[in-house]
C-alpha cells in the first residue's frame, strides 16, 4: 500500500471515529429530552450581536458600525483551522487570493475584486491594507504571517481613506493578537492530520506585579504537503542547447510542500499610575519548509511546459524548491487619558522580514525557474487624539511610515534562451499623512459621520537587470534587447481622501446608511523583471470613488442580519498585464473599471433551549466588475477593455451550522457543520481561458467534546466531498488545492 493509500485509510479511520461521536452524541441528546435537562446543563450564551470590533479607531458594537465588517472572534478561527491568511480568505465571501504559482510564500489579496491584479513582489502594495495589532505591514511579504493566539480578526470591505490612508482601496485586514489579564491564563493544543501534518500552539499569561501582566504564546506546525514529485521525467539527462547542463534529475518525492514552521510572541502590559497603559509586543517567526509547485494542465505543451499525466496532485520538475522566511519585529502601544473626556494614543511599530524563496514553473524543463532573495525594513509611528464634546466624538491623529526593500531575482532560462538573468533592485518609501473623523449625531435618530485625511508619499527605485550570461552562449539579445538595463526614479504624489456618511437608526435593532468615500493607492514602481527602462517608470496613483448604501439588523435573542449594496468608480488601476507577445508580465495603470455588488450577512439561532442550541451563520457577496477604458495598443485595448478584474468571481458564500448539546456531568457535544462556494474567476487580466478557474464548493465537519474542567477532544474533516479546486491558474499552470482532509487534536484551557 503507497503512502497516499494509507493516508486516506488512517483518513476513514477518523472521520468513522467523528462519526461514531456525533451518533452518540446524537444518542445521548434523544435520552436526555425524554429524561429532561440534565442537571447542570445550560444553553451557550450568545453574544453574535454583541461582538466589539475596533474598526473606526475605537470599540463599537458591529452592529453599529455603518459599514461592511466581517469579523471572526478567536474561538472560531481555531474551530475553523483557520492558521493564515489564506484560511481567512477562505472564511470571507466577496475576498479571494491570488498565490502566483509561489503558494503560501508568494501571493496577494483582493476584496470586493480590487487587488487581484497586485504586485507580488515584495515592493507592492496591497490594495487591502493589512494591520497586526495596530500596526501598519507594507509589504506582502507579512502575508506569511502565522495565525496564532488571536484575539479577533476584522475585515472591512470598501476603500479606508480616512482612518487607515494609503493602500486601502480594497478595504482593510485588522488581526488582534491576545493582551495578558491579570489572572493567570492559557491553553495547549495539539493536533494531527492527514499528510503527516502535525501542529502544536500553546500561551501562557498573567499578572508579574499589581500593575504588570505578561503573555507569551509559541506555535510549531509541521508537515502537511500532498503534492507527489516525479522527477524530471522525459527530459531528464537531456540537453536543450549545447554547451549548457543537461536537465538533472532530482528522483521522485511524496508529500511535497511540508510547511516546517515556528512562531513566537511575547507581550508586557502595564497598567500605570496615571490610568494609562502601556503595551509591548515582540514577535518572530520563521518558515523553512517546502515551495509547493504548479502542476502542468492534461499535459499541455506551452514554452516548454509539459506533464504527461493529469492527475492534479502530481508534478514534474528539475528541483524541489525550498522557502526560507524569517521575521521579526514588535510595537509599542501607549494609551492615556488626559482629561474625563480626552485619550491620547500613540503606536510604534518595527518589523523586518527576509524571503529566500525558490520556485519552479511546474515542468521539468529550465524556462523560468526563480530564486527571490528579498529584505524588508519598515518603522512607523501614529498618534492620536480621540474625545467628544457633548454628543459629538471625534478623532485627530498624524501618521508616518518609512520603509526600505532590497529584492533580488534569478530566472533561470538554461532551456529556452541558454542563460539566466538577474535583477536586483532597492526601493525606498516614506509616507506622511495627518486625518480626523468627527461622528455628529444632529437627533436621537440620525448621525452624520465626516472624515478626511492628506497624505504625502515619496519613493526611490533603483536597480539593474543583467544577463549573467554563465554559459558563454547567451540567446538574450534575441529575448531580451534591452537588456542590460540600469534605472534610477522617483515618485512623489499627494492625496486628500475622505469619507462621508448619513446613519439613520429608527428603532434600537435596526441601523439603515448611506455613505460616499473615496481610496487611494500610492504610485509605485513594478517588482518583477525589468527588461526595459520603461518598464521601471514610475504608476501613477490608483484612486476609487465608492458609493454604498446598507441595512443592519440585531436583537437580543441572537438575530443579526446585514445588508450592503456598493458601486466602485475606479481609476489608474494598478495591474499586471503583457505589453508585448513573448514578453513577462508587467504592473501598469490600465485606465478605468467599475465594480459594483452586494453583501450579505445573517446570524439567527434556530432554537435554543437547556439541552442544545443550533445557530446559523451565514453569508455571501455577488459582485460584478468591468474595464471601462484601458490604455495601451490597439490590439491590447480589444484584449482587456470589457473584462472582469482579475480575483473577482461573481458569487461567493460561507455558511456554518453550528449544534451544542448538554451531555451533563460538565460536557459539552459541539457540532459544525461548514461549506464554502466560489464561482468560477479569472486570475488574469486579459480572461482568456487559461486563466479561469473553475467554481468550486468545499464542505467541513468537526466534532468537539469540551468539559467544564478546561480539556476538549475534537475530529475533523476538510473538503469533505474531496473536490480538486485551484487557487491559481495562468497558461499550462495550475497551483491546486488541498485534497480532502481528515485530523483531530486535544485542547486545555486553565
């Protein structure tokens, strides 16, 4: 029996366990509604319509929150198995993610389908700016970040202008890692799964002092990969061109794309003397695992792309590529009260990240194997000032972030044009930027939210793109005339953005808005591969008008409900296209696009009683988007002008079905029963069909016995129907998801 045989056996042998628990469990519910509660037995208290988020710089109610917020509390993403950013997407309709053939180690967000045509290089900017504990992150490379100890995640969808500035057209990512209390707190997890995947996670946390609490948490993930290498196969001790090395063979591999990572956090939190406080964090991790590689399409031959075989969990390559990321950083939170009705908040923040990342195209001829070698050094600093005067509160705040980025890229064409090619660049950034908000409310029903912000950006891009030539017998002048290219630019650019919004509030349940605000992306420079000195111009600023409007209804028994309707008028859009045939893609502004949709959001406990309760969350986003203008050639214009954007499917949805039942004694049977849909989307600007992938459901269940002296045992099963789904697609390539999953861990909480 191979190793895939035997994994989806120990696969059964779990999922019939979860099922045996689920039947007793459901056993168990029958003999205690004929016998009556059991004693001790209490319904799970909810508090969905209470959940406190802090996306408009304070705590609110997110039911009363005028806008669009997806928020998740820590329970459930540890319930979800949600570990990176990349689960999270997967949790949030109307967000999708763009993995550019480099997996976990190379990819960008869209929400709302504006993003999906980022930069992947370490220099870009995403379109949905992502903030940990407060602190800004500039680069995608922070996407590599672990979930782990998370207090609560929030997404706000829709451009940010006011309180968050630059880089958030697309909306905003908050993730809130947990404070220390003064009680002695924490939990271990360890659990297992399918492909010899294994996690552990644990945190401590407590009082040091009176005044002085400390939290430190750790994870350690490894294993984990389902892709099967075979070698280079047919091309295997060949030779494309004389004079260059023949095609090597690195044998074949099981369980390609092991994750091997470890993650540390510590946190001091102190309460002073003045009733402020004053909150460190520190954090590193580090991932030196496998790069999970592209399969090639029912073996399609395209610039010498070709697998002989279809089956999606298998791949052939010259070498197995490896990632090596590393990070570190921390910040420096001070909160004080000045007066009964003024705090003054101020935020420093550091991190440093290092990528060294190999990739392969997915075949195992040379065409365009890559080695990235990126660094990334950014400092910042906000404070603010937050109060009211009588009913009014308002907000005022300055903003500055330097950051410094030195990538470098190898690609490797040995078979296609006898050569490698390097190029290596540094750009630099500083941002200033000063905003206020003012909330009015003009009668007990209506208020009237305004806010602005002015932000000045200069950045720095200089560089080199070189033929290594390190064969003697170079092809480049053919593929590549320009080269070598040497470029040194500047951008500067300015920007005032704002927001404006009328809430009105009839009753206390129900919160009915309308608002107009507009995003800004920065201008910038495009991060892959300059073969022209074009090419490394400066992109002019992407700005986005947006217009919404929405309904939010909450009750005391556990209904919430959300509507919001949006229309985007988007221009300068920032995205990668091919300007030439035979030519990489490159990052331009396109010219103009809409987007328009809807959101969904509804929470409603469908009964609940002193045996067991059953809730249902739900939601979705149906999204349209179009190119209106686009600048380029003739024939570049009838390619792309019409077409959707890229990361931006029409139709996606979550919904969970989540049964507690009593079992007395102190135990507890958890039930979740999740699906997540997306419709088809194409990954690529111009849509042809090589970039579509195709709509994909996946299914989840998991099963949880807790008890009230802190321990847990739980099952579960991922991709429950076993669909093969892609998460990227672009010519002969595929980047394929997980197959299905099955695993199972314990938990202790004190």
């Amino acid at each position: 029996m191979n190793k895939r045989a035997k994994l989806r056996l120990q696969g059964r042998l779990v999922f019939a366990a979860a099922s045996a628990a689920v039947a007793l469990a459901a056993a168990a519910s029958a003999q205690a509604q004929s016998a009556g509660a059991p004693e001790g037995a209490s319904a799970p208290k909810d508090e969905g319509q209470n959940i406190i988020v802090t996306a408009q710089k304070r705590a609110s109610r997110l039911a009363d929150v005028p806008a669009a917020i997806s928020a998740f509390s820590g329970t459930y993403i540890q319930e979800r198995g949600v570990n990176d950013f990349e689960g999270l997407v997967e949790q949030t309709p109307g967000v999708s993610m763009t993995s550019d053939f480099g997996g976990s180690a190379s990819k960008v967000i869209s929400v709302r389908g504006l993003g999906g045509s980022d930069d992947y290089r370490p220099n870009g900017s995403s379109s949905a700016a992502l903030h940990i504990d407060d602190v800004y992150q500039t680069s995608n490379l922070f996407l590599s970040l672990p979930f782990f100890d998370v207090e609560r995640v929030e997404v706000l969808k829709g451009p940010q202008g006011t309180l968050y500035g630059r880089n958030s057209t697309a909306g905003v990512i908050n993730v809130l890692t947990r404070d220390p209390t003064k009680d002695l707190d924490g939990y271990v997890t360890g659990e297992i799964g399918s492909y010899d995947r294994y996690r552990i996670e644990a945190a401590v946390g407590g009082a040091l002092t009176q005044d002085i609490s400390a939290r430190i948490a750790v994870l350690r993930e490894w294993g984990g990969g389902y892709m099967d290498g075979k070698g280079a196969g047919y091309l295997a001790g060949t030779r494309v061109f004389a004079g260059t090395p023949v095609v090597p063979d690195p044998g074949a591999r099981s369980g390609w794309g092991d994750r091997n990572m470890l993650a540390l956090r510590g946190t001091l939190l102190w309460n002073m003397p003045t009733d402020g406080k004053l909150k460190l964090k520190a954090f590193m991790s580090r991932d030196k695992g496998e790069n999970q590689i592209t399969d090639s399409v029912q073996g399609i031959a395209n610039n010498g792309w070709l697998e002989p075989d279809n089956d999606p969990y298998t791949f052939y390559s010259s070498r197995y590529p490896m990632r090596d990321i590393r990070m570190y950083g921390g910040s420096l939170n001070y909160e004080q009260p000045l007066t009964d009705d003024i705090t003054l908040t101020t935020i420093l923040g550091y991190q440093y990240g290092k990528r060294f990342v190999e990739g392969a195209t997915g075949g195992p001829a040379r065409v365009f194997d890559w080695d990235f070698n990126d660094r990334v050094r950014q400092k910042s600093f906000e404070t603010r000032l937050a109060g009211n005067i009588g009913m009014i509160d308002w907000v005022v705040g300055v903003y500055a972030i330097n950051d410094k980025v030195k990538f470098r890229t190898d690609l490797d064409y040995t078979d296609v044009g006898a050569t490698r090619v390097r190029t290596n660049y540094m750009q630099t950034r500083k941002s200033r930027a000063v905003f206020g908000q003012v909330d009015w409310p003009i009668t007990d029903k209506f208020t009237v939210t305004g806010g602005l912000r002015y932000t000045d950006d200069k950045a720095r891009f200089a560089g080199s793109t070189i033929d290594l030539n390190p064969y003697g017998i170079t092809q480049g002048a053919t593929r590549f005339p320009a080269v070598p290219v040497f470029f040194d630019n500047r951008a500067h650019d300015s920007n005032v953005s704002g927001r404006l919004t009328l809430a009105y509030k009839p009753i206390e349940e129900v919160k009915v808005y309308v608002s107009y605000g507009t995003g800004y992306k920065a201008g910038g420079f495009d991060g892959s591969s300059i073969f022209s000195a074009v090419e490394a111009l400066p992109l002019k600023p992407e700005n986005v008008k947006a217009y919404e409007a929405g309904l939010k209804v909450s009750t005391d028994s556990g209904f919430f409900a959300s509507v919001d309707g949006f229309y985007y008028d988007l221009s300068e859009l920032q995205a990668f296209t091919i300007l030439a045939p035979n030519t990489p893609n490159i990052r331009v502004n396109v010219g103009k696009s809409i987007l328009y949709g809807v959101d969904l959001q509804v929470g409603v406990k469908l009964f609940d009683n002193d045996l067991h309760s059953l809730r249902l969350e739900a939601g979705g986003t149906l999204l349209d988007s179009r190119i209106t203008e686009f600048q380029g050639t003739a024939a570049q214009v009838a390619a792309n002008l019409g077409n959707d954007l890229p990361a931006a499917p029409h139709r996606t949805a979550n919904a969970s079905l989540v049964h507690n039942l009593q079992l007395g004694g102190g135990l507890e049977f958890k039930t979740t029963f999740d699906v997540r849909y997306k419709s088809a989307e194409f990954k690529r600007l111009n849509n042809v069909a090589t970039s579509r992938v195709p709509t994909y459901a996946l299914f989840g269940l998991r099963g949880e016995l807790s008890s009230d002296a802190g321990w847990s045992v739980y099952a579960f099963v991922r991709n429950l129907t076993d669909e093969v789904y892609a998460l990227d697609r672009n010519l002969a390539q595929r980047l394929v998801g997980s197959p299905r999953l099955f695993g199972g861990g314990v938990r202790y909480e004190f």
